[in-house]
C-alpha cells in the first residue's frame, strides 16, 4: 500500500474541509487522488502544497476559474508575472469598487438608523409612520441626496 495523506487528515492540516477538498477534486482543480484498496484517497505532499495554493487563492478573493488559470500559470515554465499582474489589477478594481458600495451601504444604514432613533426619542412608535419602513416598501426606493 501507498503512504500518503487520507482526505480527514489533509482537511486538518490545511484548514479546509473534507467536502472542500471534494469539491476541489470534483472541479478538477486537483487531479484525482490515487485510492487505497478500501477506496481512501491519498494525498501526496505536492497535493498537500495544491491544496493550499488553491485555498489561499480563494482568501485573496479569486474564483475558481481564475484559479484554474493561476494554477495554470504556475504549472507553466514561462515568465507569469505579467498575467498574475493583470489579473490583480482586475481583482483590485473589483474590491474597491465593492468597498465603495459598502460604504455607500454603511452610510445609508447609518441615515436610517437615525431616522429610527429619532422617531423613537420623538415618542412615536407607530408602525404605520416608520419612515424607514415605508422607504423599503416603496417600489424603487428614493435615492437620498447626501
């Protein structure tokens, strides 16, 4: 028999999850593993360091196919840096612009929590006259000029 990792202690070691691990394989972001007799996988050590690869692609917010191209790139002998580049800048212009629709977000939150904190400290209570409320209710809800 074949010393290697079994899929339980390779979730362990890398922080993922058996079913993670399942996934990757399906997806075939990994090759499949070779199976013991009883049918186990067994991992290698370059599995392990795949694995890990691909897990932290996954932290630094790309999907799957662009991992599929990032582990492509790396299994390549040519200069990748310029690709890895590009698809940086891409993946930066992304989270900044998500950010900045979160801030956005944050903002208008923060205006109807005080809407919601005023009309309390005013006494009124009334569901009917909840301003934020009836903004949500409101087919398109108006854009308030800040």
């Amino acid at each position: 028999m074949t010393q290697g990792i079994q899929i339980g202690q390779m979730a362990r070691k890398t922080g993922l999850t058996v079913d993670a691990i399942r996934f990757y394989e399906k997806q075939r972001l990994l090759k499949p593993a070779p199976r013991t007799e009883g049918g186990f996988r067994l991992f290698s050590r370059q599995d392990l360091q795949h694995i890990q690869f691909i897990g932290r692609a996954q932290e630094l917010g790309f999907s799957l196919n662009e991992i599929r191209e990032l582990l492509a790139l790396q299994g390549e002998q040519v200069e990748a840096c310029s690709d890895v580049r590009d698809m940086l800048a891409v993946k930066l212009g992304a989270v900044r612009k998500t950010i900045a629709e979160l801030r956005k977000l944050e903002r208008q939150l923060a205006a109807d929590l005080k809407q919601c904190e005023r009309r309390l400290q005013s006494g009124h209570d009334n569901h009917d006259a909840c301003p934020v409320l009836n903004a949500i209710a409101e087919p398109t809800r108006k854009k308030r000029a800040r």
